[in-house]
C-alpha cells in the first residue's frame, strides 16, 4: 500500500530544503469524489496531498504548462527559478515524462518524480461509478488491493470489483507502477489478472470497413472541435499546432508575408472531413509518443473514442518494431531512428 | 514571389505528344494566373529549344520558369543553366515531369492530358515562390584517402600522388600488395606477378606524397565530397619499420608456429614474420594474436636479440583523424570459402586446392620455391583435374555470378602445370570458356593445343579419396560420357566475393552494396567508378570481378576523377537545404536523429543545420510534428500550394 503520510512527509521535506519548486500532486476535490490536481510550494501545505484511485489526472500536463511559464518569464528577462518540480506520477504519468525527456523537452535534473504505485489495480472511470446506484453518492473511492475498490456512501463502506470501476486504459496497462522515479511509493506489482493489452482496438478491428469508417463518421461529426484532448494531452506542447490555425506563433519577426501565407492545413470548421483530419493528424503525431494516458479520452465532453486511435499507432509500433512510448527515455524515438535488423529492407 | 512564370511544353519527339495532348496542356497553362508565355516545342533539351527558353525569358521578362518535360534527373541541369544564361536565376527553374510520370504509364489521352495540366500547374505555383538562392561555396581539401593497398590501391595512390596530389594510402595488412602479390604468373603474358608489382609497391615507398598507412582501418568517416573527416586506427606497431634491418634473427628465436596467410596456409609462420621478401614497409612484423609475449612479457626473445632495438611490446595503437576531399575504395576480394564446397573435398582433402594455392605452389617465393608438390606427400602430381566455376554461376547453391577470371586463370594454371611436369596431365571442367581480352582467346588455345591440356565439358560431381589418389567423378557434356578421373591434385577455381570487412567499409563511408555484395557504382553504364556517394570513387575487384588490366584500368579512371574534382578552387553545393523555423522548434531532436549526414544539432535547444553537410533530403521534414523545419525551394507553403493546384477541379 501507499503510505500516503510517507508521501506528504517527502513532499514536506522536499520543499522545506528548498530542493524543489513546487510539488504537484494531487488534493481532495471539492465537487464529489474525484480528487484535484494541486501545486503546492509550502511544506505545510503537504498535508493536503492524496493518493487514492480517483487520481485521475496526467499531471505531466502541467510540467509541459511549467516549462512554458518558465520560458515565457525569460522572454521577460526575469531570471527564472532553476529548481526542479516535484510531480506525483502514476505508472502512465512517469512514462509521459520518460517522453518529454526523451524529446528534450525537459531535462532530467528539472523535475523530481514521486513515483505512485497503482498497487496492480488502476483509477476508476468516474461514468462507471455513477452508472452505479451507490456511485452516484459515494464520497470517498480507496484502493482494497488489486481486485477491489472500497467506496464509502455516507458512513456505509462496499467493496466493489475493481474490473467495474476501472478505466479502461488501467485494465489494458502493461505497467501500473512508475519504472523512471525518483523515489517509489508502494509495491511494484507486475502481475495483473485484467485485460490483454490493446484489447479494445483490437476488438474495434474486427468490425467490417464500411462499419468502421460509419462509426468515425458518427464520431467525427460530433465532434466540437473544443480541442480539450489536445489542451490535456501532454505530448500535444507544440506552439504552434499544424491542424488548428488559431494558434499561429506571431514573434516580432514574423513577416506580413509569413503572416499572409500561413498555411491552413485543417479547417476551424467543424465539419466531417476537417475533424477526420484533425483527430487523424494528431494520432500520427503521436505515433510512438502516446503513453496511453487515457485523458484525452476522459475528457471528451462528446465522448469519443480518441484512446482507439492513439492506442492502434501503439499497437502497431509495439507490434512491428517492439517499441514502447516512454519505456526508457534513452531510447531513440520511433519515427526518427533506423535500426539494422528493421524487417523492411527497402530503407537500406 | 515571381509573377511572370513562363511555361514551356516539351513533345520530346513522340514521348510525350503520342499520348499528352501538349498543345491543350499549353493554351491551358496560359491562363493560369502569373503565367505570362506558354509555349510548347518538339524537343525543348534541343539547341533550338534552348534557345526559345533564353530568348523568352529577355523579351517577356521572366522571373520563373517550367519546363515541362522528362524527369528533373536528365534535364534539370540544362535547363537551369540555360535559365542563367538568359539572366534568370537557376533556382527559378523548376521541371514538371510530364513523361516519365505522365505520359509513359498512362494510355488514356485524355486523362493523360488532363494529369500533365495537372503536374504543370503545380510546379508553375512551386515555382512562384522558389526564392533565387546561391550556390553554397565550400573551399576543398586537395587530399585523398585510399582504402586498400592492392594493386588497385596502389595504381590509384601512385596516379594521384603524380598528378601532386597528396594521398593517404590505408591498408588493413602489414604489407601491401595484396592478392596480386600471391600471384606466381600472371595471364596472358606468363610474366611474374611479383616482378611487375613490386617496381610499383616501391614506387609508393619511396613517393614522399604518398603517405602509407599499413595494419590500419577506417574506422569512421563524416563530412561531404571535398570535406571529409576520417578516422584511422593503426594497429600497435610492435616492430619499428625504420629500425628493422630485416636480419631475420628474431623470428629465428620465436617459439610459435602458426598457418601463414601470405602463403594461404600451406606453410606456417612465426608470431614475428615478413610477409614477402619484397614486403612494403619492408620489415618484419608481429602478429599481437599469436605473440606469446605481450601483456605480461612472458617470452620477449626476439627483442633480446634485435640488435637495432626495433622491437617495443609497449606500443599501442593510435587513432587519428584525417582531412581528406576525396576518398578511393580498392578493398579487393577474397575467394569463396573453400569450407562451402565438401561436394568437391575441398577442407576435407590437403591436395584440393583453391586456386590462390595453387598460384603459391607455382610461385618462386612460396613453400616449395615454385615446384608443384602435393602437399600431402611431396610427390609431383602426374595428373591433375581444374574444375572452374566452383561456386561461380550457381545462383541456387553458390554465387550467381560468372567470377570472370577463373577460366583465364585456370588455363594459366594448367599452363604452368606443363611447364613445371611435361609428362603430367592436366584436365580442365569447365561450363563455357570466357576469354574476352587482348589475347586471351589465343592463350587459352595454346594451352589445350599446346600444352596438350584435356578440356571436359561439364561438371563435376563429386571429388572422393581412393587408395592415395582423388577420384573426380564428373561429366563430358560434349561426347554424352561420365568421366572419372583418378587424379593426384585438384584445383578448385574459386569463384570471387567482395573481401571480408566490405560491408563494414560500405557502412562507414555509407556508399551502396550491390545484391551480391559488391559495391555499388553510381551507374552500371555512365558512372562506374563513381559510388552512390559524391567525393567516394570505386577501384578494383571491391566492384565485381575483374582481372589485373581491368582493375589498372578502373584504378587510374577512379584517380582521374579525384584530379578531378579536386582540381577545383571550391566546390558548388546546392543551396536547397533544409531551414530551420525557429519558433516552432522545441528541440525534441528528432531530426537531428533522421539526419542521414549529421548535418543538424542542437545549438541553445534549437536545431541547427550545417548548410554544408545538409543534401536537402528532407528527412528531417517528414520527421517533424511541429513543422518547424522546411527544406528551402520545397517549403510547406509550396508543398500546400502544389497540392491545391493538383486537387483543385
């Protein structure tokens, strides 16, 4: 288990030394039971850290929010503050930060990972809990090992299996306990009794073509273009996005010929086809990058599907060439590099 | 952006006007907008077609140009050149390829015709907003690098060398020379191998711009025509070739006794050796693998009794790096392995032969001071069987390839055979006789007619030892027989493979290797001492198989190509290289890990590309998510407008 006072003890000490920024984390929310991410940068204020399976958030995000602040207070010629941050990261979290690493988004020395064991279970999906009739009024959900979430309704306490209130990217999850960290709260448990990986995509396959591309029609045309994946993705950190032409990065040496020639690749219209090339570009764009967070998913207001499309480009780089987005954040990325033993000889 | 673009149609004869309506293509094109002259013209690569394209661009005032016609590799050059004669930058000339992507696959005239529109008017909107970039200068290195110390290797480093040029001759053994110097006669003139050589091994010993690097290897090499950077790694040299009075007390005095390469196994050697008397550095040598005395000195006779003290077990290798503009690949061949043949008893039995034994048998510096003996007995074999194409032309268990010396050779071997034993026998199988050459045809009829030696053909079956001799079981095609032939030796013609290490070396220089692993020239016809790389030329039996004139041949037309390129002051690098936009940069370096010529780093967490290294290929643009980097004249903004332009009904 989580010793979850262990946890605020190291976030306490970690900023009472002064060693780090900021923690982030996680703190009891205010609307219902799901638990929010907090920055905090007082040792006192460690009390109020939480770890519990409504963690749901990728706080990576916010390191991506951090560097940008960071760079935007240079361009201020304001002298940054050189410490590093302190992020709680589940095991997918740790793994988003193996990629920014990876891609020299971040280094290394900046950012201290307090590493949170999903004790071999996972985060609920708050709709599964309130499709249930003890969900609607639960206040607290706490791990009961790896097969069963304790939910607390006023004083009653239920066990519930955790394969029904799971997530269901953590009921596909290889690896539920952070592998880079700093320091590891929790056991490493690496058996996991739930679904193989890449099952739903695998099962969205088998459906005819005509019936797949009727689906994503249906998805695509209901889609808002409120653009919350990308704002929660935190591989999606590019200042400027090739499918959106609202983000276009104006410096003072941008030319009005740069200006007048920008190129739209992707309609803000919210249409079929201009949404198809939107939710399809950024799937490649995150092919090999994707560490299956499932928050894009979360927090589609329309729900779409989004985890089948990031999670088929994880499957085939898994597949064909055994890569594995944010492993290791030594390793040379999917797209870029070229190995020997590549089974396509065409490339050589 | 240029906005009087002129369009130019080209019929090249039928090529493209059988099935491209090219006259519609143009009175279409004219209406584009910023297109100001359309014309179309039966061969626009003819003078006359040049000459409209010239003359056009002074009276109408061009500031861009399409041409459209075959593909951008024939013409493109011609044409940008007659752009800048016509005071138009070349950069502003771009090619639609109507032929090879239009016209030649398609059958439909009107959808062909329709398609050529199409590709025109895309590159009429690329070429609106080519920028009229400059040549990128970059000074040259008048060096050269040659790898290999064969008499390819070595007729290049002395070309080169004469024409002032200084070289750096690399070879990975302690002598060069390489397999030339095994050789005992060479065909068809029947003159020594090593008589004719060896002027040349001292020439390049004594040439004071030629710079010999033996028991040394590339190791890596960066850079780009003109600029190279290589790494060399020479082995420790334990025995001072400057010191070493070749007085053979040492190797008196060495305990080991190991199978010595130079003489292809047939007699052993000491851990301290020369390899040929006429070796170049002429000095003795140390096998660091068989040499019992290194780390700890258990032994260490032969420094005992070097009275020149040229021998120092502390040395170690050294590894250095090198400017060079030109490199010369010459890293030989080697013979198919012998261990791949048992059907012919070669491994199995001492007295079948390969045919590199065989010429050490005949040689005056080998085992036997150039008497034939078996090496089994020391019997002079009375009869003995050649069988030729042994692993060549045999693409089902072997090499697919004719090795094309064997047949020569092997009537030299048969040759000397009557020569050294004229009351022996020799017999030949063989598939067909290939004797191209300067009287080459004449030297194999001198052998069956005058040396009296039997030609079988067909194959052999099978090489099995009987009571002291080697039975040959094979075949005589022409008179329908099986033959067997109880013979005392056999010579295996061994087919021809690129040297070990070849593959390696391809890597390192990142030229191309053929499908039968030699290396690759850029064209089998117009460019074949050129490798697929610029500044990297191809010598000698590494390319395919060839015999000595040949290699000679390749080497000095190899020489004259570096002369060539490093006759010049600069060199002109295309300025269509890849452009970093810097906003959009976060410095995820995945194109620094695309980059095929480590032409871009990371400078202040930006990419960076070195203009000089980059070809333009645009790896790193199809890597980028963030669109942050362009390859200059094929910009995004263009790909976009082509791709408007093409999609646009």
């Amino acid at each position: 288990m989580v010793n979850v006072d262990a946890l605020r003890g190291y976030a306490a000490d970690l900023l009472e030394k002064g060693q780090v920024r900021a923690v982030i984390g996680y703190r009891r929310g205010t609307a219902g039971v799901l638990a929010q991410p907090c920055t905090i940068d007082e040792a006192g204020e460690a009390e109020t850290l939480v770890w519990d399976p409504t963690c749901l958030n990728n706080l990576a995000r916010y390191l991506v929010e951090d560097r940008q602040q960071q760079a935007a207070a240079q361009t201020r010629n304001k002298t940054p503050d050189g410490r590093p941050v302190a992020i709680v990261a589940k095991g997918c979290d740790s793994r988003a930060v193996a990629v920014l690493l990876q891609e020299n988004y971040l280094k290394r020395e900046d950012v201290v990972i307090i590493g949170v064991s999903c004790e071999g279970s996972g985060v609920i999906d708050p709709r599964k809990l309130a499709a249930r009739p003890e969900g609607r009024w639960a206040s607290r959900v706490d791990f009961a090992g790896a097969d069963a979430f304790k939910v607390t309704v006023g004083g009653d306490e239920t066990l519930i299996p955790a394969r029904d209130l799971l997530a269901d990217r953590c009921l596909e999850c290889r690896a539920a306990a952070p592998a880079l960290n700093d320091v590891l709260f929790g056991e490493v448990v690496t058996e996991r009794g739930l679904d193989e990986p890449f099952r739903a995509v695998k099962a969205a396959q088998g459906a005819t073509e005509d019936a797949r591309w009727a689906t994503w029609e249906h998805h695509f045309d209901r889609c808002l273009r409120c653009f919350a994946c990308r704002a929660v993705c935190p591989m999606c950190y590019c200042p400027e996005c090739v499918v959106d032409s609202t983000t276009f990065v104006n410096t003072p040496g941008t030319t009005a010929e740069e200006k007048a020639t920008r190129i739209r690749w992707c309609e803000r219209s919210a249409s079929v086809s201009e949404s198809a090339l939107y939710h399809l570009t950024r799937a490649i764009h995150l092919a090999g990058r994707c560490i299956d967070c499932g928050e894009c998913e979360r927090v589609c207001p329309v729900n779409i599907p989004l985890r089948l499309l990031n999670t088929k480009l994880e499957m085939e780089a898994f597949e064909q060439f055994q890569y594995e987005a944010g492993r290791d954040f030594g390793q040379a990325s999917l797209l870029s590099s070229f190995r020997d033993e590549d089974p396509n000889s065409f490339i050589r | 952006m240029s906005k009087r673009t002129g369009v130019f149609v080209c019929h090249c004869g039928k090529n493209i006007a059988a099935t491209v309506d090219v006259k519609k293509v143009a009175r279409e094109l004219a209406k584009d907008d910023g297109v100001v002259f359309c014309e179309d013209y039966v061969y626009m690569c003819s003078d006359p077609g040049q000459g409209a394209v010239i003359d056009a661009i002074k009276e109408n005032d061009l500031d861009g140009m399409v041409i459209s016609c075959c593909s951008p590799t024939l013409h493109e050059k011609t044409f940008r050149d007659a752009s800048e004669l016509g005071g138009l930058s070349g950069f502003r000339c771009e090619i639609a390829n109507i032929r090879e992507q239009c016209s030649w696959v398609h059958k439909d005239p009107d959808e062909a015709t329709d398609k050529a529109i199409k590709i025109s008017r895309a590159a009429v909107r690329r070429v609106q907003r080519n920028e009229p970039l400059d040549p990128i200068g970059v000074p040259v290195t008048r060096r050269a690098l040659v790898v290999g110390g064969g008499i390819a290797g070595i007729q290049t480093a002395l070309d080169l060398a004469d024409a002032g040029l200084d070289v750096i001759l690399v070879e990975k053994q302690s002598t060069i020379g390489g397999n030339m110097l095994k050789l005992s006669e060479t065909f068809p003139t029947l003159d020594c191998s090593q008589c004719i050589l060896s002027p040349k091994m001292v020439a390049v010993s004594k040439n004071p711009r030629i710079r010999l690097l033996t028991e040394s290897e590339v190791e890596s090499v960066s850079g780009f025509v003109g600029n190279f950077r290589v790494r060399i790694k020479k082995k420790a040299q334990y025995v001072d070739p400057e010191l070493c009075k070749l007085c053979d007390d040492c190797s008196q005095v060495c305990p080991v006794a190991v199978p010595n390469e130079y003489d292809e196994g047939l007699t052993n050697r000491r851990a301290i050796f020369i390899p040929f008397a006429q070796a170049i550095p002429a000095s003795f040598t140390l096998d660091e693998a068989a040499c019992l005395g290194l780390k700890p000195v258990v032994c260490g006779k032969c420094e005992e009794v070097c009275e020149a003290g040229a021998i120092d077990f502390d040395k170690r290798p050294t590894v250095f790096e090198e400017e060079v503009g030109a490199i010369v690949v010459a890293t030989g061949y080697d013979l198919y392995g012998m261990d791949k043949l048992g059907e012919y008893g070669a491994g199995r039995y001492a007295d079948v032969l390969d045919g590199l034994q065989f010429e050490r048998l005949c040689s005056a510096s080998g085992a036997t001071e150039g008497h034939i003996l078996r090496p089994s007995d020391h019997k002079v074999p009375k009869e003995i069987v050649f069988i030729q194409c042994s692993g060549s032309r045999d693409p089902e268990n072997h090499c697919a390839w004719c090795s094309k010396i064997c047949c020569m050779y092997t009537a030299k071997h048969a040759t000397l055979y009557k020569h050294h034993v004229p009351d022996g026998q020799a017999y030949v199988f063989y598939i067909d006789i290939r004797s191209g050459g300067k009287g080459y045809e004449e030297f194999v009829q001198r052998s069956m007619e005058k040396d009296g030696v039997i030609y079988l053909r067909g194959r052999v079956s099978r090489v099995y030892e009987q009571g002291g001799k080697l039975r040959v079981l094979g075949v005589d095609t022409l008179s329908g027989r099986n033959v067997e032939i109880a013979a005392d030796m056999v010579v295996l013609a061994q087919a021809m493979e690129p040297s070990k290490g070849t593959a390696e070396i391809a890597k390192t220089l990142k030229i191309g290797l053929g499908k039968d692993g030699f290396l690759a020239e850029a064209h089998p016809k117009l460019k074949p001492v050129e490798s697929v790389t610029a500044g990297i030329y191809l010598a000698g039996a590494a390319q395919g198989p060839k015999d000595i004139p040949e290699t000679v041949a390749q080497a000095s037309a190899a020489a004259s190509k570096v002369i060539a390129l490093l006759s010049k002051e600069e060199l002109h690098h295309s300025p269509t290289v890849a452009k970093v936009r810097d906003p959009y940069c976060t410095g995820c370096a995945m194109c620094v890990d695309a980059c095929p010529y480590e032409a871009i780093g990371l400078v202040g967490g930006k990419a960076a590309v070195n203009e000089v290294l980059c070809q333009g290929c645009g790896s790193c643009v199809g890597v980028c998510v963030r669109a942050a980097i362009d390859v200059k004249n094929v910009s995004q903004l263009q790909i976009h407008e082509m791709i408007s332009a093409v999609l646009a009904a």
